[in-house]
C-alpha cells in the first residue's frame, strides 16, 4: 500500500485508524450483519451510532446544554440561505467579509436581507482579517467566516455583538483548536475537513434562535420550505428525513479517534507544531514564502508562492513544484486561482511527518531551483 500526503482544501485526509476501523466494520458493524450503508435510519441499529456522534461532538467542542447539534445536508452552501431565511425577523443582517466563502454567504443573504458589509479585508485581496472590536445596529444576526480555506487567514478574535447572535461558519477550522460555542448563536460547518467525508454538514444552534410555531418571538413565514427550517430538523433529531448515515458514522470514528488519542487538546498542540514547521520553513527561505499577515495566519491552510516576480517564470515554476512534489507522494497543492502559487491545507488528519515530509521537499526544491 502507497498512501499520500494529501494536502487538499477538502475533501481531505481521515485518520488512517478510522479508515481502518471503518474497512473492519464495513461488512459487520457491531454485530448487526451489515454495514452501515445499509442500515435504515429508523433502526435500533443506527440509533446509538447517530447519538454516540452528537453526544462526542458535544463532549469535544463542550457545547452548552441550550444548543442543538443538527446533521444536515447541502453543505456549508446552504447554511448561507438556511441562516437569513430563519433568523429574518428586522430585515438586516450584518457580515464580515474575509474572503470568497464570506463573499458567497454575503450573495445568498442579499436575496433576503439588507446586508452591511460592516467590515472587509477585500482591499489587500483577503491577506489579513479585519479587526472588529464590536459590531451594534438593529441586526438579526452578525457573520463571520472563523478560517478563510482560499486566503488562509484566522479569525483570532470575534466581535463583541452585546445581544446579537453571531454566527459563524467554521468549515475549514472547526474542532482545529477549542472555541467557546457560548459566544456563538450558530456555527456551521460542512464535515469533509476536519470531522469527516463529505455528505453532512454540522449546525450548532442556541435553543432560542430555532423558531417554530411555538417559539415566543413568532412563527417562521409559512412560505419557508419545511427541509430549509431548523426547527423541522431539531423537532426529529436531525432524522425528518434520510440523514446522511454513513458520514455520520465516519464522523462519529473520527471523533472518537480525537477523544482516545488525548482530545482537542492534543489536537491543538499538534496542529500548532504542524503549522509551525510549515511557517518557520518559510519565514526563513529566500526561494519561497507565506501570502498572509502573520498574526492572521491560518493553521489549517497555508498558501505560499515563490520569490519569482515575472508572471509566466512563475506559472511554470508553480506547476513544476506541484508536479514534482505529486511524484515524490505529496499531493493536491496547486494553489486557489485568486492566491497563485501553492497551498498545503494541513488538517486535523494530516500527521506531522506529512508536514515534514513537505518542509524537506521544498528544501530540496529550492536548493535545485532557486
Ligand atoms: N465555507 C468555507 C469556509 C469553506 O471552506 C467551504 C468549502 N470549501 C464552504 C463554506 C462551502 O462548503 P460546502 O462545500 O460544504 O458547501
């Protein structure tokens, strides 16, 4: 077996002790006789895998006993409609616009809300993250993007938004490091990065915010599609319709795996040396060197571009590294279109010796090309 480093944005890699544990359990999980693709959702079967997930999500991430954890489907994507079209109540929303995925949220709110772009790192093309001490107004909610997956910058401190629930999409951060679920009245997250493949998609929801016939600040309006309601979901368990069952089960592997091998702790500690080995390298190269401002570096995605300035020279060294570093098993790091050059996306899953194995190639690349 020749297994990769695989460096994509995402889908990306799983801990190679799930993808075991899953090839064991495939054909028998737990004694059923069958895998859990096949399993209905209804079943005393899936039962205990569905809660066994949630119950460690909630364990990890220490989620507040007011918050519904709910497993959706249609991605992060969809929580960019689902959100404005549930949390509408004045009109107006306000969003922090950090980089393309930002910009997407922005576009789908626009088709409900008014929305103020209250702050925009836009003007240096996403290289850093606005600093926003408080945001105020008659707001239904503030969003925020809490990892920047094309720009690779960090939120590393969130607005203070006094009673307006702020939200965030952490898709390409969740569960990298502890975050206080408290200060948030949603965070979102599609799974294929850090929690699992892709199919499911993470809300975390404060109580309060899921409003139904019975919520006290009113009924949703009836023309909101019942699949695109939070309460539809957190009425039935996330199990209104078919979950998406077997990511659920991988996440619930995956999550598992983080709480034996030392918890969000341990994950933390080894996603900072991670990032670290990837920084130093490159704070200290004359060949190549990180796009983003250092104290809004991303620990999960960590563009670099060389020193060449003349467009096309550079084109082809990039191609040249990205062909190269794929031959010698270290793969998908062509860079985001609007970056240029490269990008290693190193989540939870990627191990520290893939980092390494990375640091030396690009050693080796820079001594024969520079
Ligand atoms: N937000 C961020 C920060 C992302 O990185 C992505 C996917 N790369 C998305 C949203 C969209 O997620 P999905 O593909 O699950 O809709």
């Amino acid at each position: 077996m020749n297994r990769v480093y695989n460096f994509s944005a995402g889908p990306s890699m799983l801990p190679q002790a799930v993808l075991e544990r899953a090839a064991a359990e495939m054909l028998d999980c737990n004694g059923t006789g069958q895998s859990v693709m096949e399993m209905s959702h209804r079943s005393k079967a899936f039962e205990p895998i569905i809660a066994n997930t949630e119950a460690l999500l909630r364990e990890l991430m220490q989620i507040p006993a007011n918050y519904k954890v709910l497993f959706l489907q249609g991605g992060a994507s969809l929580q960019f409609a689902m959100i404005p079209l549930n949390l509408k109540k004045k009109g107006k929303a306000a969003y922090i616009d950090t980089g393309v995925w930002s910009g997407k949220a922005i576009k789908e709110a626009k088709k409900w809300l008014a929305v103020d772009t209250v702050a925009s790192s836009k003007d240096k093309n996403y290289t850093y993250v606005p600093k926003v001490q408080k945001v105020e107004g008659e707001y239904d909610f503030v969003h925020v993007t809490s990892n920047n997956t094309i720009f690779g910058t960090k939120m590393n401190q969130f607005p203070e938004t006094g009673g307006i629930p702020l939200v965030c999409d952490a898709s390409s951060n969740i569960l990298s490091e502890p975050m206080d679920v408290s200060k948030f009245g949603i965070i979102y997250a599609g799974a294929q990065k850090n929690l699992a493949p892709a199919g499911v998609t993470v809300v975390i929801i404060r109580e309060d915010l899921i409003r139904g016939p019975e919520h006290k600040d009113g009924d949703l309006p009836a023309d909101v599609p019942t699949m695109l309601r939070f309460d539809t979901h957190a009425a039935e368990g996330s199990m209104y319709n078919t979950p998406p069952c077997y990511s659920i089960y991988m996440m619930g592997l995956v999550l598992d795996h983080i709480k034996k091998t030392g918890g969000l702790a341990a994950v933390t500690a080894a996603n900072k040396e991670k990032a670290a080995v990837l920084y130093d390298f490159l704070d200290q190269s004359a060949f190549f060197r990180a796009t983003t401002a250092k104290e809004d570096r991303s620990i999960m995605n960590i563009p670099f571009v060389t020193s060449i300035t003349e467009a096309e020279k550079a084109d082809a060294m990039n191609k040249k590294f990205v062909s190269e570093a794929a031959k010698a098993g270290l793969v998908n790091l062509a860079g985001h279109r609007l970056v240029g050059g490269m990008r290693a996306s190193i989540y939870n899953a990627m191990p520290l010796d893939g980092v390494k194995a990375l640091v030396a190639f690009m050693k080796k690349f820079e001594a024969e090309n520079a």
